[in-house]
C-alpha cells in the first residue's frame, strides 16, 4: 500500500527503513516496492543516513522531500542496537554538504 501511494505522487522514490530491528532492510524495502507499479524512478538504499543524502541530491527548485517514518523519534533500531537518531539534523547536515 505505502508503494502504491508513493508511486501516485511522487516523481521519485527512495525507499529505505526506519525501524529494521532484526529484520533484513532488503527485505522491508522489497515488500514496499512491490506495490509501486512503475520501478523506474526507485531508489533502494538501506542506509537511512545515505538515502536522506540522495534525497538532497535529487532535489531541484520547486520539489519537496518528504521524510516519513522516523519523525521526531531520538531512536533507530538496527540489528538490535538502539542507536541516537535525529531525522532533522541528518537533512541538514546533507544539505549543508550538498552546498559545500
């Protein structure tokens, strides 16, 4: 379902995973692609931190980025480690390195 939807309003698509715990972020990512009808503009990239970064460099004037999932939860969860997790600071550290 979240694939279906993104591929109705979005021009690009970066899917990646906000809470994998233990399971396989390949996994998660191929499950929600599996509802995008058209794969051509799918970006897969299980690293949280870099798919934000593709975002920033994806963007051009006029689009918006929308980063779902995390929000403003201090947290991610990968391989059963809880690591520190700010969404907001990740954007702008990526966008300060994009105009660098």
């Amino acid at each position: 379902m979240l694939g279906k939807i993104a591929a109705e309003f979005c021009k690009e698509i970066i899917l990646t995973t906000e809470e994998p715990y233990d399971e396989k972020p390949e996994d998660i990512i191929e499950d929600i692609n599996k509802g995008i009808p058209e794969k051509n503009n799918v970006h897969k990239i299980t690293d949280r931190k870099k798919a934000i970064q593709k975002a920033i460099e994806l963007v051009k004037e006029g689009d918006v980025i929308a980063l779902l999932g995390k929000g403003a939860e201090p947290y991610i969860h990968i391989n059963k480690k809880k690591i520190i997790w700010n969404e907001r600071r990740e954007a702008e550290e990526a966008i300060k390195n994009i105009n660098n």
